[in-house]
C-alpha cells in the first residue's frame, strides 16, 4: 500500500473516530433532555413515540395509525 493510500486511509479512520466519539456525546445529550422531561412529570416512552412519529413523512404516518387502528378494532382494543 502506498504511503499517500495509508494516508488517506488513516484520515478516514480518524474521521469515523472522531464521528463516533461526536454521536457518543449526542446519545449522552439526548439521554440528559429525556431524564430531565421525566424529572418534570412528562411520560419519556411517550415522548420517544411522538419524536419517532415526527420524523414520519406523513403519509406514511396516516398509513401507519390506520393500520394499527385495524389491528386494535380486530383485537376488540378499540371501537
């Protein structure tokens, strides 16, 4: 391997490094936002929902809720 590819190979690996270590801080920083919402009453099973159903195109969320609407009627969990 030529010493520019070890280069090149060497910045990729300390830029994932360096990712992972910045991801690592982010998943502390959203663990500390979620005690915190529970330390003030708020349910953070929730609030994990609703952040997952944000992130839904919308369509895809009406066509998610249908299908757990009919899964609920079928189960005689809802009317």
């Amino acid at each position: 391997m030529s010493a520019i590819s070890r280069d090149q190979l060497r910045a990729f690996i300390e830029r994932i490094e360096r990712l992972e270590d910045d991801k690592k801080g982010v998943g502390d920083d959203i663990r500390e936002v979620y005690a915190e919402a529970k330390g003030n009453g708020y349910d953070t099973k929730t609030l994990r929902t609703i952040v997952k159903l944000r992130k839904m195109d919308p369509d895809d969320r009406k066509a998610s809720e249908a299908v757990l609407d009919t899964y609920m009627v079928a189960l005689g969990m809802a009317d």
